[in-house]
C-alpha cells in the first residue's frame, strides 16, 4: 500500500475517534508542553506579525487531531492549532493574534524533514516526540487534500467543497509567501493556509465565490476550503483558516513581467491596457455580486479623516516627509471640497490591495487577479468595509511606479505609458475612466505612497526614495 494510501486508510478509521478526544486532559496538558518549542520557533516565521516585540504567553483556542499518532508511532501524526500569541502593546488585538499550526508529531523525523523541525517535545502528552512544520511532509500534506476531498465536520473543523477533486495528486510546498502559506497539488490545485486568522469570512474566500457566481473568469473559483468554529469566537462568526483553487500552470506573475519588460527595453503597453480591463471586469462583477452603499458627505468626511490621520503618524514617524505634508493635504481637501457640494459615489467591495505582484497572466496573454485577502495588517472588518474603485486603480498605479524606479537606469516614461495605458483599459472595460474624477484618483494615490514611506523607513530604507519620489510629485500637483 503507498504512503498516501495507507494515509487514507489511517483518516478514514480515526475520524470517530478524534471528536471523542478533543476535549480531555491530553488537550488541557498539550499547550504548556509545547511552549516552550513555540516561544522559539513562532516568532522566527516570516508570517508572524508581532515581530519587535516579546511574546509573553500562549492561550489555546482549539486543538484537534486530525490525523493522531499510530500506536506503534511509526507513521506520523498531525496536531491542528488555533493559538493567541500574547505579546504587549497590542491594543486593537486585545487578546492577541490567533495563529493557525499545523504541527506533525513523529517518533523520528526523517532526514528530509529536518529544516522543518520545531524541536523535541520534554513533557506532557507528546514527551519524548519530535514536533515539525506539518506543511513540508507530503504525507500530511496529502491528508490535507484528503480532508476537503470527503466534506464534514472534525471537532470545530468544518470542510466544505464546491466541485469534486480528484484524488493522488502529488504535493508540493511553495517557500514564497510572507503572510500565508501555500500547497500545490499535482500543478492542478493551489491550498492557501491563512496563518493569522479572524472571525468572519476572509475575503480570498468571500469574494472569489461571489466572483463566480457571477460568471466573472478572471479570478480563480475556489473548489473546497475550512474553517473552524471556535467557544471565544465572541462573534459567532467562523475562521477561514483555508482556500482550495485551479493553480494557474504557466502563468507568469505580473511584477517579474514588468521587470522583464523594462530590462529588455520592450514597453509594456498592451499589458498594461489588458490589465486595466481585467481590474474593471472585476470590479463590475464584484458591484454586481455585493451591495454598493452610497458614500455621501458623512462618509466622505470620514475617509479623508482617516487619510489625514496616516499621514500625520507617517510624519511623526518619517521626518523627511514633515515639509510635504500641506501639499499633500490638499489632496485630502480637494475631496472634502467635492463633499461639501453634496458630491457622492457608490462604494463597494475591491481588492484591497491590488499590485502587479497580485497579477498573473496565462500563457494565452489572459490576465487573471488573485489574493483578494486585503491587506494583512488592517483589522479585517476594514479590509471587508465597501470601498471606492479608485484605490485599486490608484495601488496598481504606484505599482508601475516602483517597478520602473526598481530598473536602472530610472525610466519614468516607461512608468507614465504603463499608467496611461492601465487606466484606458479600465475605462473600456468600465465606462469610466478613473481619471475623469482627478480628485479622488490623486487623494487615494497620495494616501498610498504615505504608506508606502512609513513602510520603507521601517523595512526598506534603500527603497525609501521611491515613495518620496512621488510624494514630491503629488505635493505639487493639482487636481
């Protein structure tokens, strides 16, 4: 019998048993065994947010076995976590982060499972077993598959399917993502494991769905996905905790296009066109799908509220950009100018946080638009709140900008082409071209590269000039 096989056979017989146990001493034993392990290796993950400050403690959420330890301890075991990481000066996330673990347990660990291991477990219920990334190991992996292949429930797991998915697909563990990560399944599926997680619908898995019961072909239609429901969840909301989807085989990822562009001296244009047609289908489909709330004078003066307010904590964080700020805030004005004249516009559901890195186009030139999460760091009420058009538009513009200052030398008509051209896409897919309102299409595009500079002075300072570079165009631009 092959490994995944016998994989199946083990998940099959042990279903019953494991909502038996989730509950019992072993569960209340496992956290404080294992934090000293997690006090070391969770803070060293690219995916983890707290990163600067100590973690104080642990809380569990749930914990499940989905595939427990054979009793001869051969084969390995998988231990599902939802996890608080505790740590100070986390106001917004007064109980702490909730963490997502899938941690195998094995008696050995194989030699090529050795860079994925957590370390060795000293006591309680799995004392005396090794602890690993469970991701790395095909054979968890292949359970994974297995889970949302058979659609139920396994303790406060839920798995849900929407079309069949075929069985013994070989897996693979994509080393690339920062706030997630990612399984690929025979180059036919790609599974998102969403490491933070909050109550409520992640919007990678709500608006995919809505896209598709739109009939909109420009995002991949999510096949399965899971989520946990869990006694702290104050809400009673569930956690998305993962999303199945078709892995686009030989697409090429829109950022590495553009470089490739610029470095072999070939504009850009018609990329650019097509993907600011794709950007308007999108968003077509998704006012279509979702409600489109009328964003009147009180809310308008409440988005450029919040602009404001980012770019005075950007400044009291950045000093270069202290002498932009009146410049810059006349961006903000020139909206709440327009509000005042009873000016208003229908909001909806967006991206959130769309860049060339959020979009591949196939081997047939066809663009496609993928990680709707939003952006990670924003609460996720925000990132689900309607929002205008105009800030997908206006991150896709900067992010011509910064692909063309990332070339050498510097090739700023490069960068004005491709957003010429982006937005005369949009427009033909739309009706309407985002440059026809230049108010909000500046303010948004200003409250980007504000962010973008706080950014950079913390992570990137060698990147920091770009941003500024367009500080100082928009400090001086009217509308």
């Amino acid at each position: 019998m092959s490994e995944a096989a016998s994989t199946r056979v083990a998940l099959a017989k042990s279903t019953a048993r494991i909502a038996k146990r989730r509950t019992n001493t072993r569960t209340t034993a496992l956290l404080p065994s294992l934090t000293p392990l997690l006090h070391e290796w969770l803070p060293r993950q690219r995916w983890f947010a707290g990163k600067g400050r100590p973690v104080t403690g642990f809380s569990l959420v749930a914990a499940t076995e989905i595939l427990p330890l054979d009793t001869a301890g051969t084969g390995p075991g998988l231990l599902h976590l939802l996890v608080r990481a505790h740590q100070p000066d986390t106001a917004a996330q007064a109980h702490g982060d909730c963490y997502q673990l899938l941690l195998g347990v094995r008696t050995a660990l194989p030699t090529r499972l050795t860079a994925a291991r957590i370390g060795q477990v000293t006591d309680g219920p799995l004392a005396g077993r090794t602890l690993y990334e469970g991701l790395h190991d095909p054979r968890v992996a292949d359970l994974l598959l297995e889970r949302l292949r058979r659609p139920g429930t396994l303790g406060p797991l839920r798995f849900d399917r929407a079309a069949p998915i075929p069985s013994g697909l070989a897996p693979r563990f994509l080393d690339t993502e920062q706030s997630n990560s990612s399984l690929v399944y025979g180059d036919a599926y790609i599974l998102k494991i969403f490491r933070r997680v909050f109550p409520g619908a992640n919007p990678d898995l709500e608006l995919p769905l809505a896209l598709s019961r739109e009939g909109c072909g420009r995002v991949p239609a999510p096949v399965a996905w899971f989520e946990a429901s869990t006694p702290d969840t104050a809400t009673g909301e569930p956690l998305t905790l993962g999303v199945l989807q078709p892995f686009l085989r030989g697409a090429q990822d829109g950022w590495q296009l553009a470089l490739a562009s610029l470095g072999s001296g070939r504009d850009f244009v018609p990329e650019a066109h097509a993907l600011g047609r794709a950007t308007a289908e999108v968003h077509t489909a998704l006012a279509a799908a979702l409600p489109t709330p009328a964003l009147a004078h009180a809310q308008t003066r409440h988005l450029v509220a919040g602009m404001v307010e980012r770019l005075e904590a950007a400044a009291q964080a950045v000093p270069a950009l202290v002498p932009y700020v009146p410049g810059l805030r006349t961006a903000f004005d020139a909206v709440t100018a327009l509000g005042h004249t009873g000016r208003s516009w229908a909001a909806q559901r967006v991206h959130g946080d769309l860049h060339l890195g959020q979009t591949l186009r196939g081997p047939d030139g066809f663009w496609s638009l993928i990680d709707f999460e939003g952006e990670p760091a924003k609460p996720l009420p925000e990132r689900r709140s309607p929002q205008l058009p105009v800030r997908d538009v206006a991150g896709m513009l900067r992010s011509f900008d910064y692909a063309a200052r990332s070339h050498r030398p510097w090739n700023p008509e490069w960068a004005a082409r491709c957003r010429a051209a982006y937005c005369e896409g949009y427009a033909r897919g739309a009706g309407t071209d985002p440059r026809s309102e230049p108010e909000l299409l500046r303010a948004h595009e200003t409250d980007k590269a504000v962010y973008e500079v706080l950014y950079e002075a913390r992570h990137r300072p060698d990147w920091l000039p770009v941003p500024m570079a367009a500080i100082q165009r928009l400090a001086t631009t009217t509308a």
